[in-house]
C-alpha cells in the first residue's frame, strides 16, 4: 500500500499545476469548502503566478493521461467542481502525442503472438489518432480488409493505477470531513470513475461491448456499430472494422455531402433513448469525433471503451420523470425522486414539486438553440443542495452522455426539440413496461423466483438455528484496531515536521 506522504507528494505536485493555471480559483473562493482545503489551497498557490481566467483544461492535460480522464469525468458534475470548470474541461479532447511505433510493433506483437506481417497486408505507422490511453493506426488484414487496430500505450496501466489510488485517498480524506464534501460523496465519484478506467484498460471489453450494443441496436437501423476482428483482439489490441464517413464534427462538409443534417439528429437522438431507456445499455461517449455519417445516411460509432449501464427499475424511474418534465407533471416527478430515494424523506414533496416546476417550465416548448438539456441539468443540480440529494452514482454517465448528445443533435439542427424527439419514444415505452400485461408478466415473475428461492431459505434458516446437539457457531470475533509497524523514529520525526511546517504556513498565509 502506497504511503500517505506518497500520496501528498503527488497531490501538492498536482495542486502546483492546477494553482499556475488558476483552476483552484473557484474552490478556494466557494464558501462551502472547508477551512482546511483552503488553507492548502493558499499554500499550493504561494508563489505561482495565478491567471484572472481559469484554464481548467490546460491544467488537466499538463498534469498527465489520468488527470485528462478524471477531468472529463468532472465535466459532468458541475455541482461539485462549478458551471464555469465543467464548461471549461469539456474542451478536453483527450489527445496526445502518440507513442513511438517501434513500442507500438512491440506491443501488438507480443500481445497477438505474431509479427504484423503475418496477420496485416499493410500497417500504417503514424496513427490515425493518439488519446490519453490509446492509439489508433489504419492497416489492411491479411483477408483484404481494411481496419482500425487500437493499442494501449506503453506502461499506461501502472500510470492509471498510481494516479487512482491517490484519488482514492484524497477522496476519503476530503469525504471525511463531512458537510458539503460528504454530501457529495466524493468516494463514490472516484470509484465509478475507476470502473470506467478499469474497463477502458481492457480492449477485450470494449470489443464485447460493442458486440452487445450491435444486437441491442438492430431495432435502429440508422445506427451503425462495427464489427470486431476478434483473431485480431486482446487485452491490449483491438481491431474492428475500418468506418468510411464523415464526422459528425463538420456540419458544413455534411451539408456538402448531401446528408440531412436534421434526420440524422433525429437519428441520434432517437438511438441514444433506446440505448438509455429501452436497454439500459448505452455508448457513454457519444461526442462528435465518435460519430460518422456513412454514405447511405446511417450513424456509425467507434471508441466503446466508456458504456454505462442502468437497471430496470432506475430506468423506469427515468423515463417518468422525463415523462413528467415533458407533460409538466411535476407532482409525480416529484414523487419518483422521493420514492427513488434521491430525497431524504424529511423534506417536503411539494415544495420540492414546486422546485422542479421552476427548472422544468423554461423549456417546455422552446428549441435547443433558446434553452437546453445542459441548462436544465444545470438548473437540477441548483437544487440538489437544498434538498441533500446525494450524488447518484448510476446516472453520472447517463447525465453526461444526455449533455453531449444534445450538443451534437443542436449542431447539426440547432431548432431540434429535443422533447419532441423523445416525447413519442418514452410515451411508447412507458405503455408497454407499465400497462396490464406487463404488470402481470412481472408479478408471475416475482412470485415464481420467490418459490424457487424457498428451498434456499429453509436451509440457511436451519444453519442459524442448528438442531439440538450440532455443534454451536462460532463466537463473533472482536474489532481490532491495526497499527502501523516499520518506519521507526524518522517517519515519526517526519510526520511531526510535515505537520509543523504545515501549521506555520498555515497561520502565516491567515
């Protein structure tokens, strides 16, 4: 286990970088941060020459690969890191310089057991695209087909892991000083982002993933998922197939091309609901350099290494209170987020009713380009402190896939109703999950699985209340308390100077 003075060295190399490009600006200011981060703020800034506008994104791309991913995590929560840093860190475009090809052959080599030559026609060395985690290069396979081989970079995954398991320290260490930093659970935002970075380290996942999302999306036949090489796949290299198109990023060559730039918002819109809602499975990275037009009209996308997933239950929930906000019955989407647990049951539901009619009725009616799904995320984030709504994990992806879904779908088509689109497709869903028939089909469910689980539960009943004359369970073992040993005298002379230091910087910068 990594040490805690490790841990703060890093973080005050970090803190560093983020003070010289004032992007700690907003959180030494903010009075809900405790006393004790801003003192350390002020001692992270001592010294560095701070900008009068923050450059959030410069800061994360100087501080390395991890941080550029922690800070497009970030951007979806501006509730936590504030409006103008979210805005800011959506710029973050993930690109770096790629890596040296001779390291590139290395990998795909050992990782495939062959030279490239015996699986590719052709290779092509400078990559195509170079991101924080991996980079891509077009080459042709040995079948004639053209494709796009991913790799992970060199010592990525020792990277990534260093730099998480200080997130996971500064995150308990900020979490346990309750108040604000409690509420918005810190701990929980660091441990998703883990799984979305432990996900993306495996390219064997991404290409499962995109084998998955290709059958969920058979019923949109304007969405296109490639297929996967996988003789040509491993935990480091992911080959699949090559998309011929034009980026949803350039409106202008689009309209040049002779698309509809208007039915393929529509499109997109309209698979990213049933992804969301319909399947609880979708693309969590949907922003314009992953989409393509392809010559016949349809979407293709690439880079699944970033999915989210949502149960059933949730995403019932989710569909009522878009429902609700669409239809303006906000006494139901009230009850939803009461029922759901997102409000502590203290508070009082119509007031809370009332709260969410201020959020919702500003956009009723009016076209992305006058107000947005971003301004109304922004507006129900506004009120998550009044209410002490906790930061709900599961649906961090779903409110930033929604964010850059609706950034695309108003490029392309800035008068899109984004309601209108999706109006008709929850209405449709919500009728075949709550009507008769499937209440029925859930309640013979439910009582066949509760039949099926009785046999179970006899039995452990029967290990808790063992028949006379078995042998009695074990007594509960007691709570003890672990202590460090090693590192003697100097580690303890160190701490106490480290602390010292500390405290006079402290009350010197008062």
């Amino acid at each position: 286990m990594t040490s805690s003075i490790i841990h703060l060295g890093r973080l005050v190399r970090w803190a560093r970088i983020l003070a010289r490009h004032g992007a700690l600006q907003g959180l030494e200011r903010d009075s809900n941060t405790p006393p004790r981060v801003r003192r350390l703020i002020r001692i992270a800034r001592f010294g560095a020459r701070v900008p009068e506008i923050p450059r959030y994104a410069e800061a994360f791309e100087a501080i390395g690969p991890a941080a550029i991913k922690l800070g497009q995590a970030l951007a979806t929560r501006p509730d936590l890191i504030g409006e103008k840093a979210a805005a800011d860190l959506t710029r973050l475009q993930d690109a770096v310089p790629a890596a040296p090809f001779a390291a590139v052959r290395d990998s795909i080599e050992r990782s495939l057991e062959h030279p490239i030559s015996d699986l590719f026609q052709s290779f092509e060395e400078e990559a195509v695209g170079a991101a924080s985690i991996a980079q891509v290069h077009r080459a042709v396979t040995t079948e004639g087909v053209p494709v796009a081989v991913k790799v992970l970079r060199p010592g990525i995954e020792e990277e990534m892991a260093r730099a998480i398991e200080t997130y996971e320290w500064a995150a308990a260490q900020a979490e346990a000083m309750g108040g604000e930093l409690a509420r918005l659970r810190p701990r929980l935002v660091i441990a998703t982002f883990r799984q979305w970075t432990m996900r993306e380290l495996d390219l064997r996942r991404e290409g499962a993933s995109a084998s998955e999302l290709a059958d969920n999306m058979q019923a949109e036949p304007d969405f296109y998922v490639p297929a996967i090489d996988w003789r040509r796949t491993t935990r480091r290299v992911l080959t699949l197939e090559w998309v011929d198109g034009i980026k949803l990023a350039n409106p202008d060559r689009l309209i040049e091309a002779g698309h509809d730039t208007t039915r393929l918002a529509a499109s997109l819109v309209r698979a990213f609901l049933r992804q969301a809602i319909a399947d609880g499975f979708f693309h969590a990275d949907l922003h314009p350099g992953n989409l393509f037009a392809l010559p016949d009209g349809r979407i293709a996308a690439i880079d699944f290494g970033i999915m989210g997933r949502i149960n059933r239950q949730a995403r019932l929930w989710l569909a009522e209170i878009l429902h609700g906000l669409i239809t303006g019955n906000y006494q139901r989407v009230a009850e939803i987020h009461f029922t759901a647990g997102y409000v502590p049951p203290h508070h009082n539901l119509a007031e809370f009713a009332t709260a969410l009619r201020a959020v919702g009725e500003p956009i009723r009616g009016l076209p992305v380009k006058d107000v947005s799904i971003g301004q109304m995320l922004d507006g129900l984030f506004a009120i998550t402190r009044d209410f002490d709504m906790q930061t709900q994990p599961h649906l961090l992806l779903l409110q930033k896939t929604m964010v850059m879904v609706e950034g695309v779908a108003s490029q392309l088509d800035p008068d899109i109703n984004m309601w209108d689109v999706a109006g008709p497709f929850v209405q449709s869903w919500l009728r075949d999950e709550l009507g008769p028939e499937a209440w029925l089909a859930d309640r013979l469910r439910d009582d066949v699985g509760t039949l099926l689980r009785l046999p179970d539960l006899i039995r452990r009943i029967e290990a808790q209340f063992p028949a006379p004359g078995a042998a009695p369970p074990p007594p509960p073992l007691p709570d003890v308390t672990l202590v460090r040993v090693g590192g003697g005298w100097r580690f303890a002379a160190a701490l106490i100077v480290a602390a010292l230091v500390g405290a006079a910087l402290a009350v010197w910068l008062r």
